[in-house]
C-alpha cells in the first residue's frame, strides 16, 4: 500500500469524445491539451501529486514525453469513476479532479477548492461561476443551482432558474474542478455505471444527488475556458498567448 498523501489531484483523460476525438491531445500552441492542464496545476501542486489517469497508450507516452506523472486505467463511464479507480490504489485524504479539458483555467480556483478541503475533508465540492445570457442558451455550458446554504440541488443543461416570461435573470455554470473524501468517491463509483439522471443530462455530477451525497458549491473565476468542440481551439489557443503561456 502506498503512503498516503493530504491531497492527489488527478486529471482524467480520455482518447475517444464524441464531439472532439483525439481532445487530451490536440495540439495548443505546440504542446497537448492534456500536458497544458497539468501545467496550470503544477503552479499549485508537487508535480509528484499530479496524476493524469487515462486508458489509451497516445496519452501515456504524452505524459513520459513531458514528465507527467500518469496511471494507466480500464475503460469507465465517466471521469470520476476514473479518479475512483487510482484512488483505490493511491490513498489520499482528498482527491481534487481537473477535467483535462481545461488548459486555461485558473490556478487560483485550484487554491480554493485545496483550502475548503483542507477546512473539512469530509464534504465533497464543486466550483460555480456566474454565466452569461448566451451561455445560459447554450447545452454545452452546465448549469447549477444551489440553495441558500451553498447545498447542490441540481446540475444539468437545460436554462436554469427559469421564470414565467422564459427570460434571463441570473445562472451560475460549473467551473471542472472537484473534491472529494475518499468515502464519496467510493459511494460514487459504486453503482458501475451512469444513474438516469446523469445519464440524460451527460453530467456526472448528478450522480452524486442521485445516491444522496451531499456537494458543496464554491465561487470561483470565470477564467475556465473548456474545448469541447473543434471551434473552441483557437479561442483557448488565444487565451493561452494572453496569459504568456505559449
């Protein structure tokens, strides 16, 4: 058994995506989108305690190619059952999951999640930023609502809150990063696949309401820039010579 560590921030990676094939490795100015996003956690973390978990051999040698620290899984429904799998090899008292997806997100949103969990580790987090009217109108962005006591209470992609009129208010979207005590992680993964909730909205977050596990909701930047689609590319490619990072 390995030694346990406060904190493993895994990043989950798949080769096969739908709407974008290929994504952990498309190519942001000169580098792979997968090493971009490790990048922006190692200005948090240890490299050592950033782990990419992927099952495709493109992605591995990706990571040797970098100096990435990597662990290789079988096939799974969703990122987090990814996370679940090394976690039961690798023992942590907090894991942190960055989707791969995101190689232009704020480390400082990072920072915030670490000091929650740090604060209690036995809740499980999500971050949340406010969105825009198009972005509300639009299924990529997942939206969030959540209560009065920063309690989850649904996530999906249909334009939520709505209202009478059908108008814009307010709405929050998830920022891709999450915590969780090795206890939720292990009830999440539990069931082996995709609950029907979570099934139909594609996001896995849901889950967790589904069996009754309680998420806490973080305000963070609105700094996250995913590529889900071939047109997001050269946006986050922009974004990247911003920030000086290419």
């Amino acid at each position: 058994m390995s030694h346990e560590v406060d904190e493993l921030v895994i990043i989950p990676a798949r080769y096969k995506s739908s709407r974008l094939p290929g994504k952990p490795l498309v190519d942001l100015a000169g580098k792979p989108m997968i090493i971009r996003t490790a990048e922006r956690c190692f200005e948090v973390m240890d490299r050592d305690q950033v782990i990419v978990a992927t099952d495709d051999d493109r992605i591995a040698q990706a990571c040797r190619e970098y100096n990435v620290r990597y662990e290789m899984t079988g096939d799974h429904p969703t990122g987090g059952d990814r996370v679940a799998e090394v976690a039961a090899r690798l023992p942590a008292k907090t894991y942190i999951n960055v989707q791969g997806d995101e190689p232009v997100f704020n480390p400082e949103d990072l920072r915030i999640i670490l000091e929650a969990a740090r604060a209690d580790r036995s809740k499980t987090y999500i971050g949340y930023c406010e969105m825009t009217e198009e972005q509300w109108h639009d299924s990529k962005y997942i939206k969030l609502l959540f209560g009065l006591n920063n309690q989850l209470i649904y996530i999906g992609r249909a334009p939520v809150p709505g209202s009478h009129d059908g108008a814009y208010r307010f709405a929050y979207r998830q920022v891709c990063v999450y915590a969780y005590p090795p206890e939720d992680l292990q009830a999440f993964a539990a069931p082996g696949e995709r609950t029907p909730l979570e099934s139909v909205e594609d996001n896995e977050v849901m889950r967790f309401l589904e069996l009754g596990l309680p998420v806490e909701v973080l305000k963070m930047s609105d700094d996250s820039m995913p590529v889900d689609r071939p047109d997001d590319i050269p946006k986050v490619t922009a974004r990247l010579h911003e920030l000086g990072l290419t």
